[in-house]
C-alpha cells in the first residue's frame, strides 16, 4: 500500500493514495530491492537503478534523473531523512518513498518528513512481508 502526505488534522489515520509508480519513466531504489515486486514489468518504457547509499552522488542522480526514489526507512547506517537530505541537496524534488512495515502512528513519520524535507514528495510504501 502507497501513502500520501499526512492527513489533516481531524483524520486520525494515514489514508491511502495511489500513486502511478507504474507511471514512472524512471524509478530509483536505493538499498531497496525487495521494492522490485511493486513494480510492473514495463521493458522500453521504464528504467529501474538499483544503487547502494554510499553510491549515490549528483552525477549518478543527475544521469538517473528519476521520477521517484524509493529506500528503506530505516536501514543500518542511515534512515530515511538522512537520504532525504541528501537528495534534496542534490537537488531532487520528485517522489521519495519510504519502504517500511505497517506502522501505528504513521501520518507523524510523514509530518515529520514532509517538515524536514519540505521540497520533495514523501510517502509510505508498507512492506508487508517485511
């Protein structure tokens, strides 16, 4: 299940939005394989580029030019703000997706992410075989 930005204040859950990522021209995951499966197999016309973190550079994006990203919300040396930053930095202002678990509460996460990093389009992606 994909998910927006955070509700208005009056709703006290996270409500779901559908977002083409089957739209994408170019879809970019980092440290995020498992990703792979909500994707359809689209040959010629969408590009997929796996990349680690510690790859990424503004030339790699900028050659990537990506129409979303897609990366864990936690992984082992970084979290999902850290590459948002990063990403902004860089000067992405598309879709960033965190891949996560269901998680109680989520609509703070995307506060949370959407206040820090106010330039791109933050989402959950819940795993849930994760």
């Amino acid at each position: 299940m994909i998910l927006g930005h955070a509700p208005q204040e009056q709703h006290s859950g996270v409500e779901p939005v559908f977002h083409p990522l089957t739209g994408c021209r170019s879809v970019l995951l980092v440290d995020a394989s498992d990703a792979m499966r909500f994707l359809e197999a689209r040959p010629n016309r969408q590009s997929v580029v796996l990349t680690r973190m510690r790859h990424l550079t503004p030339a790699m994006l900028s050659s990537t030019n990506p129409d979303a990203v897609i990366a864990p919300l936690m992984a082992a040396d970084w979290d999902i703000v850290d590459l948002g930053l990063i990403l902004e930095a860089m000067g992405y202002r598309g879709d960033l997706f965190a891949l996560s678990r269901p998680l109680p509460h989520a609509e703070l996460i995307l506060r949370e992410l959407t206040a820090i990093c106010p330039r791109l389009s933050v989402h959950l992606l819940y795993d849930r075989q994760g």
